[in-house]
C-alpha cells in the first residue's frame, strides 16, 4: 500500500496560513460604499465596518446609525474627522476629502447621488489630481491627492479652500468669510477666492434631499386628504371613513419625521460646539499648521537650548494660539442650516394645518353623529309616549271586556261608537298634552 507523501515543513506553514487568511475573510463582512470624493471622482468600493472606522475615525456606535436594518430616527452627528448624517432615506458619512454612501444602490438614494456628484463636478469641473508635494494620504483613503496641499494658479487665485492660499501669502489661517452672501459660491474677498469648504456642500445636498422628500410627500399627502375630508363631511359612509382614517395614520407618521428632523436642526443652531465639531477642513488645515510648526519649534529648541522656564512659556502660548485658532466663525455654518430649518418649519406648518383641518372634521362628524342621535332619542321618546297612552286605551277596554253587568250593555248601538270613539280622543288628548309637556320642559325639541 502506498503511503502519500508527507509535505514539506515550509509547504505546510504556507497552506496553514492561506486557510486562516480565508476563514478571516470569511468572516469580515464587507459592504459595498459610494465614494464621492472633492475632485470630482466617484465610484463603488468594497469597505469592511473598521476599515470605515480607521478611515474616519469613528466609534461603531455611530456606524450603527447608518445600519438600514437598524431603525434610528433623524441624526446629524458631528466628530473628528467625520460628519455623520442619517436624515429619512439619506445615509451618508462626510469628511473634509469625500463622502461615503453605503446604500448608494437604493432607487430613493439614487436622485441624492446624481445632486451630489452634480454638486462637486459644478464646484471642481472634470475630474482632477492635485499636484502638490507631499500630500498623499494612506492607502486607507484610496491613496489620492489631498486637496488641502498649497497650491496656486498661475493668475494668482487663491486656492480651493481659500485657507491654503492665505498661508501661502503670509496672511493669518483663518476660516471661511463671514457674512457670505450666499452658500455654496465662491465669494472674493480681497481679490482671491474662498469656496465653501466640501463638507458643508455635501451636508447642503443631504439636507436639500431630505427637506425635499420631505415636502413631496407633504403635497402628497395634502392632495389626498383635502378631497377626502370634503367627501367625508358630505357623506358619511364607511368607506370614506376608511379613507380618513388612513390618511390620518400617514399624516400622524409624517408629522413625526418632519418634527424630528426640525428638533436635530434645532438642536445644533442652539449648540455651538456642535456646529464648531463639523467645520472639518478647518481642523484638518490647522493640524497640518501646527504640525509644521511644532517641528519648528523643536529645532529652534535644539539650537537654542532655552531653559526649562522659557519652554513651559512658549508651550502655554502655543496651546493657546492653537486653541484659538481651532474655534472656527460659525456663522456660516449657522446661515445653512437655518436656511434648511425654516424650510422644514414650514413643511411642519403645513402638516399641521392639515392636522387641525382634520381635527375640525372630526369634530364636525360628531356633531352631525351627535345630531342624529338626538333625534333618534326623541323619536323613541314620542314613541314610549304613544305606548303608555296606547296602554290606557287597552285598560279601557280590558274593563269593558269583563263579565260584569251594566246599563251600557243594554243601550242602543250608537253608545257603542260614542264609548270607543270617546276612548280613542281621549287617548289622543292624552299623547298631545305629553308632547306638550315635553317641549314646554326642554325634554324634546
């Protein structure tokens, strides 16, 4: 019997190896995320959860956010190095370079995706790579130019985000403006160009997407419901009654995602840090800054060899340079997203109008339904009036039914018609002075 060849040590260590790289593979679960990145490019790759997370910078609880089958209501999240936005069907995570969209196959996500890229290729024009010395970032972010490397036209205009081009030119970092005219243009100050940083255009577009859904379904929904309340109140049947009730239960829903979006819109214009966490190039730009500045400073240290006191001195101007520098002018951020909260007041204004129309129909339903039960209870109180004078008259004529012998039996026939018509009058002027009495009372109408 022949035996197998037992394999080579060095054979054996590589097969182990290749079968515990493909039990990890197995095991990673990878998602398929729309890049959409500064320069205009945008295509579909094959991410896992922390590869997102070392690529971002953010914890797995804010990944669960964007879970589609987790249900977590509207949320704006700023972080680090990293915007996260869940708002009705858009799901997406900005940063200052690119934005991820992990459902970027959904039919509903698909007119959000073609804005976004419009938005960018608007700003940018074609596709392009930026030339800059060392402004490569890691593999993690798809190994592209950084746009934030200085770097400037040949006409002297500053470059894509204005911060780069004022360092270049010796004056202060600073950010964006303020008072800018309009979001999302390129407004000149001093003869250069500042654009509004990438990630505030991107949130432009998530936020216009979902306002705009938003309100599509509001206008839906109030064609539908109009036309049903009127039929309603000029005909009650069940099926109309159907009809309203549904349409009730999509506005109650609705009204519940446009008033949450509207509270996340409120609480970051009430919260300044908040609004300070999301000006993401800012920070990017400022940690180059004081990257480049503390190695200068630590050759100045080693040439000069300053004293312990000096050092500590220069340290606490330094932070606090830094510190101040770090706290961007939030006004422009505050101007897009009041511009985005009084559209979506007003699609709640809307619903809520709607909301008390229907509530006026109801109420108008049960007064008529009131109505007809008054007069049903009117109807069956005549009707017990004209039973307990019915009544009388049988009593009448249960006495003249008994076996008792009296001067009327033996009179003419004519006193026959005299007794009965006389106990049919008499118990008709009984039901009229019951009536009567009921009307003087108040008890009918």
């Amino acid at each position: 019997m022949m035996r197998s060849p037992k394999p080579a040590p060095d054979e054996d260590i590589h097969h182990r190896i290749a079968v515990g790289t493909a039990g990890r593979r197995k095991g990673t679960v990878n998602r398929a995320w729309l890049v959409v990145s500064d320069s205009g490019r945008s295509y579909h790759e094959e991410v896992g959860k922390y590869s997102i997370m070392r690529r971002t910078g953010l914890p797995g609880r804010d990944l669960r956010v964007l879970d589609p089958l987790l249900s977590y209501p509207s949320t704006i999240l700023g972080r680090e190095r990293a915007i996260v936005i869940n708002l009705e069907h858009i799901k997406a995570i900005i940063t200052a370079t690119e934005v991820l969209v992990p459902n970027s196959k959904d039919p509903m996500v698909a007119p959000f995706v073609q804005d976004l890229q419009s938005r960018v290729f608007s700003s940018y024009g074609a596709p392009q790579q930026e030339a800059g010395e060392g402004s490569d970032i890691d593999g993690d972010a798809m190994g592209k130019a950084s746009p934030y490397s200085p770097s400037l036209p040949a006409n002297g205009v500053a470059s894509r985000h204005g911060v780069d081009a004022s360092k270049q030119n010796g004056s202060p970092v600073s950010g964006l403006p303020e008072g800018s005219p309009e979001l999302g243009l390129d407004v000149p100050v001093d003869g250069r160009i500042n654009v509004v940083p990438f990630e505030f255009r991107a949130l432009e577009v998530c936020l216009e997407s979902a306002c705009r859904c938003l309100e599509s379904e509001t206008l839906t929904l109030e064609k539908e419901a109009y036309p049903a309340l009127d039929e309603l109140t000029s005909k009650i049947s069940t099926l109309n009654l159907e009809r309203v009730r549904q349409i009730k239960s999509r506005l109650v829903a609705l009204s519940g995602r446009v008033q949450k979006v509207r509270d996340e819109l409120e609480h970051l214009l009430d919260d300044d840090m908040d609004m300070a966490e999301m000006y993401l190039t800012d920070k990017l730009t400022h940690q180059r800054a004081g990257e480049s500045s503390s190695r200068i400073n630590l050759e100045n240290d080693a040439s000069e060899q300053e004293d312990g006191d000096d050092e500590l001195g220069v340290e606490t101007e330094s932070s606090q340079e830094s510190l101040g520098v770090l706290k961007p002018n939030i006004e422009e951020l505050e101007m897009l997203l009041e511009a985005y909260f009084v559209q979506i007041d007003g699609t709640l204004n809307k619903l809520s109008h709607l909301r008390e129309y229907v509530d006026d129909t109801e109420d108008y339903i049960n007064i008529m339904l009131d109505e007809k039960q008054n007069q049903l209870l009117q109807m069956g109180v005549m009707l017990s009036t004209a039973t307990v004078v019915t009544t009388a008259g049988v009593v009448v004529v249960g006495l003249f039914g008994m076996n008792i012998g009296i001067d009327l039996y033996s009179a003419p026939y004519h006193k026959f018609w005299e007794t009965t018509w006389g106990t049919v009058v008499g118990c008709v002027i009984l039901y009229i002075l019951a009536i009567a009495f009921g009307k003087r009372s108040g008890l009918l109408q």
